[in-house]
C-alpha cells in the first residue's frame, strides 16, 4: 500500500517510525553527509530493529519500456469513469494481479477500492517459474482470439523445441502442445545464446493456431545485439508453402484395426524382399 499526504495533518503508519529516528538522530554525535550513514542510524533506531533495504540500480524500472511492452497507460477504471492521477491518495498493488492497480480517491478506511487494468488489450502474462501449470497455459489458450501467435520465454526444456533433456516445465508445455488446434512453429534452432558461459538454449516459443500455421514462416535471426535473446522473424505468407510441420498422433483415439493392417502388410513385404 502506498498512502499520499493531503493537506492538514494526515497520519500514516510509519510517523512512529519516523519519530524514533527522528530521537535517535538528536542525540548522534557527528554529522550525516553519506546516504550510509542514514542506513546505519536508521537500522539502529529503536528497541525492533529496522530493516534496511540499499537499493541498486537494478532494482528500478523504465517505466517508459514497460509502457510499450506488456502494459498501457488507461484514462479510465474497470466502471469506466474517468481515471485522474492527481485525485488518487491510496494505491493498493498485489503481487499476483500483475498489470492490475487498485487505487482510493481518499483515505477512508471503509471507501472502496476502484480497479485500474494497465494491461494491454489481448495479451497475457505467463505465470512464474515456481507455478506454472497446465491449467494456466489452458486458461491463456481460452483467453487469446482466433487465429492467434502465442509467443514468449516459457523457461522450459525439451527435445521437442532444440533442448538435449527435458525439465519439469517441459513436460508440462509438452501436454499442453498436445492440443489439435494448436501448433509449436520452433523448428529446433536455438534462440538464446549466453555470451557469458558460452551456452545456448531453446526457451522462446513460438505457438500458433493450427488454421495460421500453414501460412508462417519462422525463422531465428542470429544478430547480436544488447540481449542474449536472438530475435525471431515470423513472416505471415500469401500462400501456404510446402513445409512438412512434425507429425501428431491422437493417443486418445488409437485406430488399432489400421495399425495392425499395416503391421501385417509391412512384415509380409519385409518376407517378399528376403
């Protein structure tokens, strides 16, 4: 949570806080001139120490990269009344609400929290690497419109996409691309390249509805630039080209009388030809 000020006395939680380092700081003996020193007082103050946090460069964003990637900037809230930025005192944020900011237009405890979605229209946010399910990824599938280009870091492995081994996360896509009316374009090349270790991973898939497929041609181009990640060209095609996509087999449906036909036809040709 994060409250603003409003003229007058407005008392937030942390004046208390404030107040004991406040009497600390009357009675140290020299001069502060270091953000460092601030944080040796500060962790120091009262009888529960307090936990300071040094914050790194890291640890700040571009808001203007996050604006033109995965979220928007909206003028109204989810009842669609107009959105003032200078009106909001209380803004709520919740970790697993990505995209999502509940605000107050005053600091009354039992007023209403109205909902802002950032997010941008059509697009979806994979969930984190310790939770990923199939149920996830079947609920993003139901989300996006037909025909569509589901493409991103699912931070998984398989043989499938270019990987030499499959992890937990592979499997779980794996099932997921078991679905008709999907198909994974990957052809197998590598799309990340970690300059560091000298390593290369196939983690950037590419997935799209199977009606769309024929008409793609996916290709990785290896240019180097400021990311690890090598961008990938999706051309959408006039005309479908005559690529063989990996073959898929309903093992829901398993016509057993057709393989035993061709069982026997292939064993009685492998006997003509001894």
């Amino acid at each position: 949570d994060h409250k603003f000020m409003v003229p007058g006395h407005s008392r937030m939680e942390c004046d208390s806080d404030h107040a004991k380092i406040e009497k600390v700081r009357k009675t140290f003996p020299s001069s502060i001139d270091h953000p460092y020193g601030w944080m040796q007082l500060i962790r120091f103050s009262g009888k529960n120490k307090f936990l300071v946090v040094e914050m790194v460069q890291e640890m700040f964003f571009d808001i203007d990269k996050l604006l033109k990637k995965s979220y928007q900037m909206k003028k109204t809230n989810e009842n669609k009344e107009k959105f003032v930025f200078r009106d909001v005192k209380w803004i709520r944020y919740i970790k697993n609400k990505k995209g999502i900011v509940f605000y107050k237009t005053s600091l009354d405890l039992n007023a209403k929290f109205l909902k802002l979605d950032l997010n941008r229209k059509n697009e979806t946010s994979m969930p984190d690497s310790s939770n990923l399910l199939l149920n996830d990824l079947n609920n993003i599938n139901r989300q996006l419109p037909k025909p569509f280009l589901f493409l991103g870091d699912f931070n998984s492995r398989n043989p499938i996409w270019g990987s030499n081994y499959t992890d937990a996360r592979g499997k779980i896509v794996e099932k997921f691309l078991n679905n008709e009316q999907i198909i994974l374009l990957n052809t197998g090349e590598h799309t990340r390249h970690n300059v560091a270790n000298n390593s290369f991973s196939s983690i950037d898939l590419s997935i799209t509805s199977s009606s769309l497929a024929p008409k793609t041609k996916w290709k990785v181009l290896t240019d180097y630039n400021c990311s690890d990640y090598w961008p990938i060209s999706i051309e959408l095609l006039d005309q479908s080209p005559q690529i063989p996509f990996p073959p898929k087999w309903n093992t829901k449906k398993p016509n057993w009388e057709l393989f035993n036909d061709l069982i026997y036809h292939l064993v009685n040709q492998s006997r003509r030809t001894q």
